[in-house]
C-alpha cells in the first residue's frame, strides 16, 4: 500500500483515504522501491510504503466454523454440568 499526501479540495485530511493500493514491487534501491500497477511504474520512498495482507476467505470461514463448534460443545458441557447430568463422548468422560 502506498501513503497518499494529498487531500481532495473541501474534504478533510482527517477522513480521507491515506493508502492507496495494492501494488506489486518490481525493483528496491537503497531508499527508494518501483511500483507497479498494469503497465504503470512509479518510483517512491520506502517511507511511503506499507505491506498489504490478504486474507483468504476460505481461511476465515474454517475458523469461525470451528470457533462455532467448540463453543456450542462448550455450552453442552456447562448444561450437563448444570444439570449433574453424565457426559461421554468420543474425546472424554465426565461424572458429576
């Protein structure tokens, strides 16, 4: 991502976009990177550059997914537990 100075005219440079981007990084001096976008190159100080994640969504759904599964196996456990009712599944065995 690329740090953007200016501000549009009548708009705040509070609430302006600052970064602009992604680009892909083709050349590094010793201060200065080449970016490219397309067919378009710019040269900028490396002060000016930020790195850009990417997240999969297929990453996030798996996780929440299994966030999803262990608390409602959580919520089963404490209402047994609540309940002094016996647990056994495949992973453990509990008496109350």
């Amino acid at each position: 991502m690329l740090f953007d100075e200016t501000v549009p005219r009548g708009r705040s440079r509070k609430l302006s976009v600052q970064w602009i981007g992604p680009y892909t990084i083709t050349e590094i001096d010793k201060v200065n990177a080449t970016l490219t976008s397309g067919r378009k190159s710019t040269k900028v100080h490396v002060k000016r550059l930020k790195l850009f994640y990417c997240i999969r969504w297929a990453d996030v759904k798996n996780r929440v997914f299994a966030l999803l599964q262990m608390t409602s196996e959580l919520i089963v456990l404490v209402t047994c537990m609540m309940l002094r009712v016996p647990v056994r599944t495949a992973d453990y065995e509990m008496k109350f």
